[in-house]
C-alpha cells in the first residue's frame, strides 16, 4: 500500500466521524469542562433547605446584630425617643470647611426644595401650593419650642425619621451626609 493511500483513507475516516458524530443529537454541548459550573450544588433562597428546623433557606440574621457598614440609630420613631434624641446625640463630624461645604451642597440637593435655600420656609414646592415648612431662625417647631434652638439630636431624628408632611431621607443620606446636613442647619438657625 502506498503512503498516499493510508493518509487518504485516514483522512476520510475522520471526517466521517466528524460528521456522523456531530449529526446525532442537537441538543448535545459535547463533553462539559468544570459541570459544577452549569449544576450548582447551591440552595436558591426560595428554595426549600433541608439543612435547617424551619426548612427555608433565606434565614434572618441572629437579633442583634449589625449589617456591615450600617450605623445603628436606637431611638424609636416617637416624642420620647425624640425628646432623649435631643439629650444624647451629639454630632459625630468635625466642624471644618469641608463637611460645612458638603453639608450646603447636600441641604440644597434634598432639603432646599421645601425649606427654600435659606432655611426659611420658602422653597419650590410652597410655590405649588404645599404647606410651608418653619423657618429655621424664626419659626416654631411642631413639637414645641423655636426651630432656631433645635439640638443636633432633633434634627437628626427629623432627618431619619421624617416629621409631619417631611418623610424620612434614612434612605436618601447616609449617617455621615445627614450629619453634614445637621452641621449647615445650624449655620441657617443663626440667620
């Protein structure tokens, strides 16, 4: 047999096994590298577990613990946690050029459009026909004495939790933004 021969049929050969073995089925990957890619061995968390007494998967976190990067404000959404807000808060940023400055930008971006720029009760939306906050420097808080002596704890409280037709900006400004907001807050009470 001459070479030529062999290679020709060695050549058909595998292309007849190509061809044959790629026609069976469609609906075949071929061989899987790493399976565990394509079949976890992980639960869903809808999915039922096994692995613990209420068979559920999602399970809430032991009571009292801290999320990661959470800072924890344990004062309830009522006048006594507010009153007691007012005792024991104090600020936790300095009173520098740069939070004063952060503070203005963050009051003007979410606080401005109803207590105005100034802090006296006359931005946007009162131009619309809603009620007018008071005014920082001479105005009464709905609670109960001048706006214009608010504490660091009242304002803070105010600013997580919300006050009459104000909600809650705990979503909007991290602790850190809600203290610099605080810090420019009374910078407008002395106006």
């Amino acid at each position: 047999m001459n070479k030529y021969k062999v290679l020709g049929i060695a050549v058909v050969t595998v292309v007849a096994t190509i061809v044959t073995s790629s026609c069976n089925d469609k609906r075949s990957t071929g061989w899987e590298y790493a399976p565990n890619m394509y079949e976890k061995i992980a639960f869903d968390p809808d999915q039922a577990n096994p692995n613990f007494k209420d068979g559920k998967t999602a399970q809430l976190p032991p009571a009292g613990t801290t999320p990661v990067g959470f800072t924890r404000f344990d004062y309830p959404k009522t006048m006594d946690g507010y009153n007691q807000a007012s005792i024991e808060v104090k600020s936790m940023i300095l009173n520098n050029a740069k939070n004063y400055t952060d503070g203005k930008q963050l009051f003007l971006a979410f606080c401005s459009p109803c207590h105005g720029a100034t802090g006296q009760g006359d931005g946007t939306v009162v131009a619309h026909g809603f009620p007018a906050p008071p005014s920082y420097s001479k105005g009464q808080s709905s609670r109960g004495g001048a706006m214009k002596d608010l504490t660091d704890g009242k304002i803070y409280h105010t600013i997580t939790y919300g006050l009459n037709a104000m909600g809650s900006y705990a979503s909007q400004l991290s602790p850190e933004e809600r203290w610099k907001v605080v810090l420019y807050v009374h910078h407008l009470q002395t106006l």
